[in-house]
C-alpha cells in the first residue's frame, strides 16, 4: 500500500511534535505546524489523514479526551 504525500507530511509533523515532547495532539496542532512551515492544509485535509493513519495503526484517539497518541512510527514505514 502506497502512502499518499499528504499522508507522510501529516506523520512528519507528528513525529516532529512527539520529538519536541507532546505525548497527545489533536488535527490543530498539526494545522499550526504545517502554517508555520509554510505548507497549509485545511482541517478537513488533515483530520482525514488522521483517520488514513489510524487505519495503518499509526496513531490512536482517545475516545474520552479527543487526544491523539503516536503509537508507532514502524507501521507507516511498512505501508510504503
């Protein structure tokens, strides 16, 4: 299965906020980053490349708080 280029700009910018040491994020979080580097995408964009991620196994939301968690970068790396 083959990643799409919006798929792997949303998960480097999640990577990147996990490295910086958030342990949750939510579809704005990402949004922020992506203004910051330039390259916008609109919310419903990037929520759906939340749920694209979620179905690799990649990220996981919690159903209680909204949050989102990283749960593997290995699981992206092996759809590509």
């Amino acid at each position: 299965m083959s990643r799409s280029r919006s798929t792997t700009i949303v998960f480097a910018v999640i990577e990147a906020l996990v490295a910086e040491g958030k342990t949750s994020f939510r579809p704005g979080d990402v949004n922020s980053a992506l203004r910051d580097k330039g390259e916008p995408m609109g919310t419903w964009e990037v929520r759906a490349e939340f749920s694209r991620l979620e179905e690799q196994g990649s990220i996981a939301c919690d159903a209680v708080s909204g949050n989102w968690q990283m749960l593997s970068s290995d699981a992206l790396k092996d759809a590509g």
